[in-house]
C-alpha cells in the first residue's frame, strides 16, 4: 500500500480518492416560472426513516441551485442504468439541459425524469456548511420506487453496471 498523502489539499488528487467509492447518481430538478431546471448530484444518501430525510451536496459555485432552492417541492430521481446521457445533460454548464430529457412535472412543480429507478418528492429540510459544497437535507413528502430497475453507477469519473 502507498504511504499517506499528508493533509491532501489538491483537488485533482482527492477527486480521484473519493472516486474510489461507487455512487448512485441523481437529479434534482423543479419549474421554475413554468421551465424545468434541474441538476445532477451524485452525492445523494439516505439520512434518516423518522423523519424521512435524505441529503445531497451541492457545490457552492452552483448556477442552479440558487433557482432550485426558491421551490416549494424538489423532485429526486434517481437515475437508471443506461441513463448516463441524461445524467451528463443535466451536469452540463450551458446549452438546454432538458432538450432530449423525458421527463414529467408533478402537481406542485416538481419534475420527475422518467425511467429512473427511483422518485422522491422533497422539500428543503435544513441546508448546513460543507467547505466548498452545502449540504442539503431533504424531506421526502411521497417516493415511486421500481427496486427491480438496475441503478446508474459511478466509480472512477466513469459509469458503470452493477454486476448480476
């Protein structure tokens, strides 16, 4: 085993560290005056069942989430395998990031991308200090769930399958 990098400060360096673990990916996405606006994150984890709470980090640089943050409900998709155009759609900078998303908006303005394995409807809970990112608990007020789809995973700047 290598020796330890002391007080790991690069940023390339510690994207590669934390790339060593596989992570699902998910969107969170709302109307906003009507448009969809919506974003990738794939640090998305499950926080708590009473009362049900997930959380996501999103980078303090971020466009979107000043938008995102404004809504009343949030919807959570998380993405299926075979998704990873959607995925890099929604990561990106400029450009329509809906234009070949399918996707459908709830009543209450969150928006739902389809053929995901997973849909939670959110709200903001609470949002805390996290370095460069704010961590941001949701509150899950309904979810759809299809356990039998096979998620979209990400480990080393790279999508994967799960093995069968």
């Amino acid at each position: 085993m290598s020796p330890f990098v002391t007080t790991p400060t690069d940023p390339a360096e510690l994207r590669q560290a934390f790339g060593c673990f596989p992570s699902g990916v998910t969107t969170l996405c709302a109307l906003d005056s009507g448009t969809p606006v919506g974003m990738a994150a794939s640090t998305f984890t499950p926080v708590s069942l009473l009362p049900p709470l997930v959380s996501v980090c999103v980078q303090d640089t971020s466009s979107t989430w000043p938008k995102l943050r404004k809504q009343s409900h949030l919807g959570l998709s998380v993405l299926a395998e075979g998704q990873d155009l959607i995925c890099r759609s929604l990561a990106s900078r400029d450009g329509d990031r809906f234009a070949d998303v399918d996707w459908e908006a709830g009543e209450d303005g969150s928006v739902y991308i389809h053929g995901a394995n997973l849909w939670l409807d959110c709200s903001i809970h609470a949002e805390l200090p996290g370095g460069d990112h704010t961590i941001v608990l949701l509150e899950i007020h309904g979810l759809r769930a299809e356990p039998d789809r096979a998620p979209l995973v990400f480990h080393g700047s790279r999508f994967r399958r799960l093995a069968v």
